[in-house]
C-alpha cells in the first residue's frame, strides 16, 4: 500500500484547496491514499470515483468525501471533462474550545466503517449547503493568507462537515455510540489540539504521551510517523507559527510575544525563528509586512 501513498505536509500546510480542470491538468487520478480527509464537489462533467473497493458516480452538484488512509481514484465516466473544487484538510485540526462541541475526528472516523453513513452526497441533499461557494471561499482565502485566514477555513469546513453528519444521523447514523467509543485522550492524533492550544505553557513529551496512554518510545515513534518530524520539533514549530501570525497582524514586541508562544525570552525565539523560517523575525516582519 506504501506505494500508493500521496505525500501531504500536515504541520506545514494543514488545509489544501484547489481547483481542478482535467482538460488541462494531469488525469486520471490513479489510485492513490494520504493521511488528509479530502471534500470534492463535481462542477462539471460526470466522474466515476473508486474508494476503498467501491464506486460512485458523481454528477455536476454532486459532493464527495474520502476519509484519510481511504485509496481513492478519479476517472471520467464520459468524453466531457471534469472539473471540481477541492479541499484536504488534517481532521485532527478540526476542535473547538468548548467540551460539548461533538469530537469531529472520532465520529469521521466511525463513520468511514459505518454503512449509514455514506460517502457520496447528491445534490439534491446538498444543495442549501452553497458547498462551492464555502469551497471557493476556503480556496481564496488559503491563497491570500489575510488576517485570520485560517480560523476562517477551519469554520467553514467544521459548519460543513457538521451538516453532512447530520445528513448520516438522519440515515441512521449513531453519534453518541460512535464517541462513545473513543476518547481523544486515547489517540496519538488528538494531541496536536492540546499542544496548539497549550503552545504558549510549558509541554513535556513525556506528560503527551501519559495522556495517550502510550510509553514515550512508542508515542515518539508513532508521532514522527505520521508527522515527519518528533513531537519536540512539531511543538516548535506551533510556536514558531504563532509567533509568525504575531509579528504579521500586531504590533507587540518581541518580548511579549515570547512570552505569549511559550519562548523563555526573546533570545531564545529569535534563534528557533532563524531555525525554521531562515530569517529572524524582524527580517521576516520586514518581508511581509509593506
């Protein structure tokens, strides 16, 4: 199955939109499976999807969903060719603050097992959601990366993935039973939501794994798995993250906002700045800020 793998940068580019035309881009899309959930909406033409053994056909207004690890394939069920909106997305992004918000990783991921829920949405079930234009707009906004561009495209994907599950829960789909069954303490992938939310306080791997219920050999290994790189090295970067958005979208010093991304001071900021940007942060303020 490695061989079918489909390289997505989950730390550096959680959220993947684009706009796809087979008359003039790469095609067909030959089986293919990657750690991101993806959303395809058809615009034009008539696609005949395979995933995971089983096949679809996907008219103009028709919307599609792959959860991670699924294999998938797009090909042409005619002579027209196809065009559709698309979006990739690391599921484990999606959370909110409030605890009685529905754990959107663990119910897609029961869902992908569930025979209520399926993955192909017609038209006519979709058609008050407005799935291009949210689809448009995420793609817009990923591409100008204007203030508060990614809290922007995480509602806009959590508004839809939260009507499709209703859309499941009308066709029988148990919710309840589905969270029931998993905690996000219990999984390696929910983690990434405590250290984003808790980037700015001191995080020990050692204290992660305990939560995961995992050695710290084991969870270090699993995690650089499915991130590249080690739990240490994603914290920093989170930090780096959000020193950057900082630096670009207000004016505090870089004192504050060491303090503000869980840096000891702001010697130490510059330094893992440089490490991972290239630039300090004054030169990259400089570069983007006119």
């Amino acid at each position: 199955m490695q061989y079918l793998f489909e390289y997505c940068d989950t730390l550096e580019s959680p959220y993947e939109a684009f706009l796809y035309d087979t008359s003039n881009m790469a095609f067909p899309i030959r089986p293919h499976w990657h750690y991101f959930m993806e959303i395809v909406y058809m615009l034009e033409g008539t696609g005949l999807v395979e995933c995971d053994g089983k096949s679809y056909v996907v008219e103009a207004g028709d919307m599609i969903l792959f959860a991670p690890e699924s294999i998938h394939a797009i090909y042409t069920a005619t002579n027209i060719p196809l065009k559709f909106e698309g979006i990739k997305f690391d599921v484990n992004k999606l959370y909110t603050e409030n605890s009685y918000a529905p754990r959107l990783r663990v119910i897609l991921e029961s869902a992908s097992k569930s025979a209520e829920a399926d993955i192909c949405f017609r038209e006519e079930m979709i058609s008050s959601l407005q799935v291009k234009d949210i689809l448009e707009e995420c793609r817009r906004e990923l591409w100008e990366k204007n203030y508060g561009y990614d809290i922007i495209v995480h509602n806009k994907i959590c508004y839809l993935l939260m009507h499709l599950i209703r859309i499941w829960r009308e066709n029988g789909f148990n919710t309840d039973q589905a969270v029931s069954r998993a905690t996000e303490s219990d999984s390696i992938h929910a983690i990434t939501a405590y250290i984003d939310a808790h980037a700015g306080e001191p995080i020990k791997v050692e204290e992660l794994a305990d939560m995961c219920n995992m050695s710290y050999s084991y969870f270090a290994k699993n995690f650089k798995q499915y991130y590249g790189r080690s739990c240490k090295e994603y914290i920093e970067f989170i930090r780096v993250s959000k020193a950057a958005d900082m630096l670009l979208f207000t004016d505090f010093d870089l004192s504050y906002i060491s303090q503000e991304t869980g840096f000891s001071d702001s010697s130490h900021l510059i330094k893992t700045f440089r490490k991972w940007k290239g630039v300090t942060p004054k030169q990259f303020k400089k570069q983007h800020v006119m």
